[in-house]
C-alpha cells in the first residue's frame, strides 16, 4: 500500500490539530449531555430560580386547598385548584379521611366538609403539570386516618402521577442537598409530595415523610404569628421549614377561617402581614422560609406572590391578573362578634353542619378546623 504524503505546510497543520481533535473527543465522550434530555430555560416562571436548589426556594401553598366555597365556614378558599395553580400557587395542602374505605379530601369531619375523592383531585393536578412542564409542584397530605403509603400510591398509579414524582436518596435530606429546580424539570419528576404521618421510605419513597424534611411553625392562630418550631421529627437547623400563615378567628369556642382579615393577612407589609412573618423568621434563622400556607390566597391582589417573589429574588410580574377575592355576606340574624361583612356567617354551613358543630363542643368532641 502506497503511503500517503503531504506538503510541508499541509502536514504541519494536522499536527497541530491531532491533539486538539483528540482533546475534544474526550471532552464529548465525558459531557453529561444524554439525548431525549430537556435542558430547562424557565424553572417556575423565572430563568434565575432553575439553578436554585427546591430547598432554597420560597413557595406559596394553600392550606386545605380543596376546602373550596363562600359562606361557609370549613372553606378555606374560595377558587379551587385549577384556578390556584394557575394564579401561581406551586404548594398543595390536603386533609385526608377514610370515608367508607376511600381516600376523602375533608375539612375535620366528611360530615362537616366533604371536598370529594384524592382520585378526582389527582386527576386535575396531572392535567396540570402535562400542561406546565416547567413548573414543580409540592403535594402536602396531612394522613388524618393514616392511610398506609402503599394506598395513596394505587390512586397516584391511577392518575400517572408516579412517574412523575420525585422520590429521594434517603427518606431524610437537609435543605441544602436537594436537587435543582432545573434537575427536576430535566429529570421529568416535577412532583414532590410529602405526609405527615406513615410515610414509609422502604414501600414508596417518593410520598416523603414531612416532619423529618420540614418543620413547622404554629397553626390555627388568631393573634400574633410567630416563628417558634411547632411541629418537626428532625433537626431544624439543617430542614426545611414552612410557615402557617393563615388567621382565624374564634366560634363556639373553635377556631374558624377569618376572610374579613385575609387583605391583612396576606399583604407584603404591616401589622400580622404575610411580608411581617417572614420577615421575623428570616431574622431569627438566617434564612427564608420554604413553604408559606395561606388562606384565600387571592386576598391582596396578587400580595403573597410578591412576598415569595422577593423572598426568591425575582420579579413578580403575572402575565395575566390573578383571581379576584368572592365577596361573603352575612345573612339576617346570624350574629356573633365579628361585624366585618366579609366574615362567613354561622348560615354558610351546610344541612347539619351547624349542629356538628356545635356538638362537637358541648360534647367535647374536639372539632378543629385546620
């Protein structure tokens, strides 16, 4: 075979790219780059939150977001959820009951608030994420009948929502080592839900065991939010953290949604405000709370996502206006303490709710509705 031969000038321009050609061989052979993988652009409405770890972000969530109604007292907001996530709420907060075997999203009692089957409620929040694939979502289920993990997993199976779920290295994580919003959306597991009580890691890792990856601060208040740790099964110094920020007002005795408040409530700034509590948090731990859980979210125009937009720092600029609060009425000769027109009248509830109610504290029956 005759060998090939080349102009003195020619065959010193090879040499000189042989070992570049090679550097970059090397170079592609080692990338993290796999075909069929999305790289995201946009992580939750903003471009600057996709390098940020899930576990230094600031989300908005809605306390017992299915508790939907206006002049009812067990309603905790007033649109449901397709409306919430698409006004930005990115934390979902259940209350799970066994009605006759099947997993029932209601306030306290079926009988008091039956806001329907978790299998409906699924459903929508898959319809959801197919739609917003570059959003993650966070799932809270407070596990009232302690359902085994195992059961919530059929209804996930059920609706596609497994696949699309995050399950973790360990059942435990401190805040810094989660993954990025931007790994999330690239990985297809835009899904995170956690649960208070029976997680169980082993069986199905991704439902998260709340209390040894979240802590809490009080809930159910009707004076003066504080940033004091409530409820945790971890080290609260390295977890994430989630602040109730939701006012209520006393009934019969039981603390009950206050909407007459909730422009206060949920404002950026002053007295008891959603801004006031994080504020007060951020100074006594270095850092911005995870979670925020609010009622009637719409309350102040859009105020709760620009608290967590600062919080995140980015610019809370929706592209459409969000939701506008329902008026509530008061009805004739339903009385109390409370003047605001805005407050839910003892009326609103439901055939016999009324009752319950009022049973539940002569009876001692412990009814609270969280």
């Amino acid at each position: 075979m005759r060998s090939l031969s080349f102009p003195p000038a020619l065959a010193a321009l090879i040499a000189c790219y042989v070992p570049f050609l090679a550097l970059l061989s090397e170079f592609v052979a080692a990338s993290p780059y796999t075909p069929g993988v999305r790289r995201a652009t946009t992580c939750n409405g903003s471009p600057d939150l996709c390098a940020r770890s899930f576990g230094n972000v600031t989300f908005v969530g809605t306390h017992d977001s299915y508790a939907v109604g206006v002049n009812n007292l067990a309603a905790n907001q007033d649109y449901n959820i397709s409306q919430q996530l698409k006004d930005g709420i990115r934390m979902l907060q259940v209350q799970a009951h066994n009605q006759s075997g099947t997993i029932e999203l209601c306030h306290t009692s079926c009988l008091l608030y039956d806001g329907g089957p978790l299998s409906a409620y699924l459903q929508t929040v898959k319809s959801w994420l197919d739609a917003n694939p570059n959003d993650v979502l966070s799932i809270l289920v407070v596990n009232s009948d302690g359902f085994p993990p195992t059961a919530y997993d059929s209804l996930y199976k059920s609706a596609g929502l497994d696949t699309v779920s995050y399950s973790p290295p360990s059942a435990s994580m401190p805040a810094s080592q989660w993954p990025t919003l931007g790994t999330l959306i690239d990985s297809g597991t835009r899904l995170i839900t956690f649960m208070d009580t029976n997680a169980d890691f082993a069986s199905v890792p991704y439902i998260i065991s709340e209390f040894t990856n979240i802590w809490e601060t009080p809930y159910d208040v009707t004076t003066t939010f504080d940033c004091s740790v409530n409820r945790t099964g971890g080290d609260p110094s390295t977890q994430m953290y989630l602040i109730n920020h939701f006012l209520d007002q006393m009934l019969l005795g039981q603390p009950v949604p206050d909407p007459g408040q909730a422009n206060e409530t949920n404002a950026v700034s002053g007295p008891n405000s959603l801004g006031a509590q994080l504020e007060l948090c951020v100074s006594e731990y270095g850092r911005n709370p995870n979670f925020m859980l609010v009622d009637f979210y719409e309350y102040g125009g859009g105020s709760v996502f620009e608290v967590a937009a600062a919080a995140n720092g980015v610019t809370y600029n929706p592209s459409t206006p969000i939701a506008t609060p329902i008026p509530q009425t008061n009805s004739s000769g339903s009385g109390g303490s409370n003047s605001s027109a805005n407050s839910a009248p003892l009326s609103g509830f439901g055939p016999g709710t009324v009752g319950l109610l009022i049973s539940g504290v002569v009876l001692g029956n412990g009814y609270i509705l969280w």
